[in-house]
C-alpha cells in the first residue's frame, strides 16, 4: 500500500482509518474522497476530492490522476438506513462495489472493503458463528453483504486481483458519529451517558451482538492488507470480534466510571428485528490462525478510553 483511494472517507471508520494511514504511508499518499466535503481534520490534512461512487468514470479519472494502487472502499448504506431504503441501498452498495472493483481491477490495485456481521441471518448458528456457515440474511443489507463477499472472490479467482475483506462487528468510536447502524446504540449510549448519565436504548435488554473500539478494527484493516497473501484461504469475508455484549453489560461498564449511570428501553421494533436477526456471538479463530487478528481493547478498557476521549470532546 503506497497511494491509496479511500471511498466514503468521512464516515464512521473513513475519518479515521483516513488519518491514520496518513500517518503512516504519508498525507500526500492517501487519496480521501466522499460525495460530500466537511470541515474536518480528515478532509484537509490530505488530498481530497469530491466521488460519488455511483460515478464510475469520475472514480476512473480519480485514481488515474493520483496513479492509486490500493483502493480502500467504505461508501455504503448502513443496516437500519438501507431498511428504510432498499431499492437505493442496492444501487448504492453493489453499484458502488462494482465500480470500486472495476477500478481496482484498471490499476491493477490492491483490494480492501468491509462485510458484516449483518451478512449472517436468522438461520445462522448464533453462537460461536463459525467463519464458514449457512448465510442467508433477511435484510437487504445483509443481501448486499453476502453479494459483495461473493462479488470479491469472484474478482480475485477471475482476475487474480488482491482482494481483502472483513466481516466488522458494531463499531464503536468517538470521532465520527455511526450513519444509521444497528448497532449505533452502542455509541449513543457513551455520548449520553457524559452528557446527561442516562440512556434510553432502542436495543432490548438481553440482545448481544458482537462490537469492537476503533483502533482495534483500524489495526485489524492494516494488518490484513499488510498479511502474506500466501496465508489468506478466507480472502475477503474474516469474522473478527472483540466482545459480545447486550446493552445492560454496556450500561454495568459506563456505571464503573459514571456511578448512578442509568438505562432504560424503548425498543425500535425495526432495528431489534435486524438485531434479533444477527449473531450474538462469532468466532474469529480463521482470523487468528491466517493473519494474526488480535485486539487491544475489551469492554472495561473501551469504556474507559470512550469516557476519557468523550469528557474532552464534549
Ligand atoms: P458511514 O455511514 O459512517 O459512512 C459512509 C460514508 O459514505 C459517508 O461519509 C457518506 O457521506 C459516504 N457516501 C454515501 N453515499 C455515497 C456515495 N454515493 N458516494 C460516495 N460516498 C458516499 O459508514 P461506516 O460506518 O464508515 O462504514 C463503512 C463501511 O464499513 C460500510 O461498508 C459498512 O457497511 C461497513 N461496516 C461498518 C460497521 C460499523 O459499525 N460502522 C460495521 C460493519 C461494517
């Protein structure tokens, strides 16, 4: 990875997978793009550039200006937004995979973009999800999901093309807010809780999902692409976790560091059925035996640094 394209940089995990390669391959070298531009530190510490990702010809001309040979693509809808939308979220989310591939595949470039944990369905075994299992999910989300893994194995079987994936559980962060998630609770909750020490949670009591703080899945976006592609066998879908947790363990975690912290439920029928939908728990063993996954922070620790980070922020 030396000139790299970032699709949908100034999202959830873009803002900040953006600077951090940065940092470490350089600012000039990481190509951040999005169809809209912020203020951030994201969108001016680097080259930035205006892509709709549904604009094949635009993206084209963009990784052919920077001479790109490593396309990172996030620009997706999320789970609870594609619900609310399927007929968009399928245009978006397969149209913008393909033309992320086809333009990885016209420069010959490396080849990153995430799966879910929303790819497995109510049949999937939901304990210990095992890397390879019965994957039939019921939200268009998870349809999109399944599709794209199947769409990157393709790519590289057909075209021998370096593609590389992820099945991301909820992501919890500080710098940029989640974009319509299932699990964005579990970031709400942190933002309430040093604003106001109480939550109301759309997650019923007893929903475990599996979630992992940022700097663990930035790390683990790194060292896949940085891994011996002698040792990939599951390319482009890895399940990787670093909890499973139900809103209440969230709660008991904030009340070590916020005592009298409080939670109360209102379910959102849409979003706990997308929940009730997913895992509670997948097993990462495939990851850790082909390229090394391994994570830094468990539930007290992201807590703790979520708290610290948020009291500065706020
Ligand atoms: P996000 O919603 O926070 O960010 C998506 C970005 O894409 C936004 O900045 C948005 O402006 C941009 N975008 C939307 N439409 C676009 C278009 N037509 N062209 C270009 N950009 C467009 O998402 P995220 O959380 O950063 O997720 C990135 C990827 O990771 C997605 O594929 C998502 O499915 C996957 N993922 C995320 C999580 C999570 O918890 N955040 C978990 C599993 C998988």
């Amino acid at each position: 990875m030396k000139r790299i394209l970032i699709t949908g940089a100034l999202g959830q995990i873009g803002s900040e997978l953006t600077l951090k390669l940065r940092e470490i391959y350089g600012a000039d070298n990481v190509i951040a793009t999005d169809i809209k531009k912020n203020t951030s530190e994201t969108a001016q510490s680097g080259p930035f550039e205006l892509l709709d990702v549904t604009d094949l010809d635009k993206m084209m001309e963009t990784a052919k200006k920077y001479k790109i040979d490593t396309v990172m693509h996030l620009a997706a809808l999320l789970s609870a937004t594609a619900e609310t939308k399927p007929v968009f979220a399928w245009n978006l989310n397969m149209g913008g995979l393909m033309n992320a591939l086809e333009t990885a595949r016209e420069m010959n470039a490396q080849f990153f973009t995430p799966s879910s944990i929303g790819a497995f369905g109510p049949s999937t075994p939901k304990h210990h999800t095992p890397q390879d299992t019965i994957m039939r999910p019921t939200t268009m989300y998870g349809v999109n999901k399944v599709a794209g893994e199947l769409l990157a194995d393709y790519y590289y079987h057909k075209f021998g093309l370096d593609t590389r994936g992820l099945r991301f559980p909820g992501l919890i962060s500080h710098v940029a807010l989640p974009g319509g998630g299932t699990t964005d609770y579990a970031v709400e909750i942190y933002y309430e809780a040093v604003k106001t020490g109480k939550y109301t949670s759309y997650i019923n009591i007893g929903t475990y999902m599996d979630m992992m703080y940022m700097p663990d899945a930035l790390n683990a976006i790194i060292d896949l692409m940085e891994a011996d592609p002698s040792k990939l066998k599951h390319r482009n879908s890895f399940n990787i976790t670093a909890m499973s947790v139900a809103p209440e363990d969230i709660a008991a975690s904030i009340s070590k560091y916020i005592p009298g912290f409080e939670i109360a439920y209102t379910v959102d029928p849409a979003r706990q059925s997308i929940a009730d939908s997913w895992p509670n728990s997948i097993d990462a063993s495939a990851a850790k035996e082909e390229w090394n996954f391994k994570f830094q922070y468990d539930l007290d620790r992201m807590t703790q640094d979520m708290i610290e980070k948020l009291r500065e922020k706020l």
